[in-house]
C-alpha cells in the first residue's frame, strides 16, 4: 500500500496545486476553461491517438472486457437511480446522479496513473473503458434525465436523439482512440515533423490535465450542507467502493464461466472503477437541467477520499 501510496501522490499533488493555484486566485478561474479545453482538444487526444497506435488492437477492442465493464456499468446505472428515486429526487437529478457514480476520471486521472502502477499494457483496457463511458454510459444517463437540455425539456424523440449524437460525435476522446486503434491496426504511421508534434502534445496532457482538474473542483462553491437525501456522500461512497467491487464480481462471474481473463486486465478494470467521479459530469449536469451544485460536491467528495481508498484497493489485489 505505501508503494501505491507513493506512486500515485504526485497525481494527486498536481491535482492539489491546480486547486490551491485557482482558490488563492493565483490563477483566475476563467483561465481553468482554457486549459480544459486545451486538454479536451489538443493534448488528450494526442495522448490517445498515441497510445492506441502503439497499443495491439485486441487489448482495446476486447469483448470479454468489454462484457464485463458494461454489465457492471448498467447495474450500478439502475440501482443508483433507484436509490436516487427513493430519495425523492427529480429524474434529472437521478440520471446525473448514477452517471457520476459510474463515469470515472479516467482519462485526466485514470490513465497516466495506471500507467505509472501497471505499466503501458494497461492502456489498451482504459481506453475501452473510457469508450464506452463517454459513449455508452453518458448517452444512456442523458436519455434517463428526460431529454433535458440547457434546462430546457425537449419536446421531442428525435430531438433527444439528436442531442445525444451530438454529445458522442462532437467530442474528440472517442475519435482519437477510434483513429489510434486503426492506426494500430493498419500499421498506420506519420511523418515525422507531425509524430514530433503530436508527442509534444500528448506529453503535455497529464500534468495539465490533473492541474486543470484540481481548478474545476476550486470552482465548487459549498454553501449550505447537502440535504441527506440528496445522498452526496452515499454516491461518492458507491463511486470508490461498489462500482469496483461490482466490476471484480462480474469479471468472476465471468471467470467461472471458463472465460479467461488475464490478471492484469482484471486488476486494471477494477482499479479503473476505482478512481474518483469524472469532473465533466458537472457540465452535463448543467446542460441536463439537473443539480450542478450536488454533482460537483459528489466529484470533490470521491476526490478527495480517492487518494486512500484507491490504495487501499490497490494494495487488496496485490494479495
């Protein structure tokens, strides 16, 4: 455990810098939307598209990961919004609710941190899971929230289809890991002016990434306690315990079937739904008419105490 402990506290350092550099003003909160965006853009699909074309093309397209991520995904989906009904709350609020119990920081936190624990073999598995939360499991909970967009209730089927295809095909993380898998498939190379570019680029992407993300959680604004039905803490819970715990389950299920899995794609998987709520949670919260408040606090809660529980399950599979 210290040895986790002791690899994964720069992450969370850099993480701890960008939010006291944005709540001392040191940096200014407007300039957290660039850098966000010179990750979303440019460094993070740079990252992606280098690692997918260096990386076999079944360790990311593999369907028995991909069984096991997804079934796990949908059950947590359905019993967090369960747990969000009987809380009270509205369907906007339940959908974000279980998208954030769900959605893992894995592509500013998730992936130079399992790299730097397990080694370059694991990025084929996040990449997977970072597919099919971006696409899959954000395009199910948007169409849970009840076709709300900017607050405002879509009137129509094909309305709400058109806005969730717009969500999938305007972000730039699928494609780039779509693009890396057929280069790596193909055998695809670049010149070399252009593969320099691109690898100063994705070089670029980790530490801005994880400061950048320490500035969105400074942006949270705490006013008064969450009601306790509003189970903020209870999903931040969910996020660091049952969601990998649930994945582990599933991949046993699996395992018992005669379906082989190897020791590392397991323990990747796990270690992915381990990680703390995906901060972009918070803007679809916002273009979903939903509580952005509540999320935020769920993202900051499960960051915050991400950075011992994550060692702690890490440490449990080295057993």
């Amino acid at each position: 455990m210290l040895q986790t402990l002791d690899l994964s506290a720069p992450f969370f350092a850099l993480v701890l810098l960008g939010f006291v550099a944005v709540r001392q003003k040191l940096l200014p909160e407007t300039a957290v939307t660039g850098l966000n965006a010179y990750v979303l853009y440019f460094a993070l699909p740079c990252m992606l598209w280098r690692l997918g074309s260096n990386t076999p093309i079944h360790t990311i397209v593999d369907p028995v990961l991909l069984i096991v991520y997804v079934s796990s995904a949908l059950i947590l989906i359905a019993l967090t919004w369960g747990l969000s009904r009987r809380w009270g709350l509205a369907s906007g609020d339940c959908a974000m609710g279980a998208l954030v119990a769900v959605f893992p920081n894995s592509g500013f936190l998730g992936l130079p941190l399992l790299i730097s624990l397990l080694g370059s073999a694991a990025s084929g598995p996040v990449m997977l899971t970072l597919w099919v939360d971006m696409v899959l499991t954000s395009s199910l909970c948007i169409a849970l929230s009840g076709g709300m967009v900017g607050s405002v209730r879509t009137p129509s089927l094909l309305q709400q289809s058109v806005a969730l295809a717009k969500n999938v095909f305007t972000n730039p993380l699928p494609w780039a890991i779509i693009v890396g898998a057929a280069a790596s498939a193909q055998g695809w190379s670049l010149p070399q002016p252009i593969d320099s570019t691109l690898e100063m680029l994705a070089r670029s992407a980790s530490p801005t990434a994880l400061f950048a993300l320490g500035g969105v959680l400074a942006q949270v604004k705490v006013t008064q306690p969450a009601p306790q039905s509003d189970g903020v803490a209870g999903i931040a819970l969910i996020k660091l315990l049952l969601h990998p715990l649930l994945v582990w389950a599933t991949a046993q299920v699996v395992l018992q079937s005669g379906v082989p899995i190897s020791p590392l794609s397991l323990e990747t998987l796990v270690l992915v739904a381990a990680l703390p709520s995906a901060s972009n949670v918070v803007l679809l919260a916002f273009r979903q008419g939903a509580r952005q408040e509540r999320i935020a606090k769920i993202v900051m809660i499960s960051t915050a105490w991400s950075f011992l529980s994550f060692s702690l399950i890490k440490a449990a599979l080295d057993r």
